[in-house]
C-alpha cells in the first residue's frame, strides 16, 4: 500500500523543492525557539493591526515595518528565496484565512510602509 499524497494548502501551492527547504529549514529551531518565534510575530502582528491608521511614512510605522523586516531575517535566514513565494501564497488567497493572522490590510500597510520608506524623500509628503 502506498503512502496517502499529503494535502492541504502549502502542498497544493509550493513545490516538492519547496517543501523540502521548509522542512530544513524548520529542523533549525528547537520547539521552544518555534514558539518564541510565533510569539514574536502574534506580538508584532497585534502591533501592526492596532496602527493601521498611520500614515505608511510615519516613523511608528516604519519601525513596525523595520521589525517585520527583521522577524523575517531571523526566521529565515539562508533561505530567503522562499519569502517571495510566500507573499504569492498570501496575495493569491492560497493561505485559508482561518489558518492566518495576516489580514489583507496588515499586509498592505507592510507594503504600502516599505514602499514609502524607499521613495526619495520630496515625494513622501505626497499623497
């Protein structure tokens, strides 16, 4: 008897490849250093979610973009050719919302910040 295919979402959206360099990379934490992680993003997506109102040049919102930016880095590290593809699993509505805290407006003021803080700045006041 064969084993059952996997399912689900990732296994639906990512390749086998990417899947694999899930897998490894998810052996580099222990499951204490993965829940600490995942307390970092609830924390900062709470964060976010509670300064949806600024506007995306405003130092307070740059400095949640600058922390996003790091958990990113943090988590993954040497495997950062995966962080566009999960982007692409977001904005193409391939992550079921009930299995995610990232609302559509989080990712859009994430956006919308880093954007505003790689304009030149005689264009930042404009709206």
């Amino acid at each position: 008897m064969s084993d059952p295919k996997p399912s689900g979402w990732p296994h639906d959206f990512y390749s086998p490849e990417e899947l694999a360099e899930f897998e490894e990379l998810g052996r580099n934490f222990t499951p204490e250093q993965m829940a600490a992680y995942q307390k970092k993003w609830a924390e900062l997506i709470v964060a976010v979610r509670s300064k949806l109102h600024l506007p995306p040049d405003s130092p307070e919102a740059r400095q949640l973009a600058e922390r996003w930016q790091q958990l990113l880095q943090e988590g993954f590290a040497g495997h950062e050719k995966l962080l566009p593809r999960i982007a692409q699993a977001y904005q193409q509505g391939a992550v079921p919302r009930q299995q995610s805290r990232l609302d559509p407006e989080i990712l859009d003021f994430i956006k919308k910040t880093g954007e505003a803080a790689t304009r030149p700045k005689d264009q930042k006041q404009e709206k």
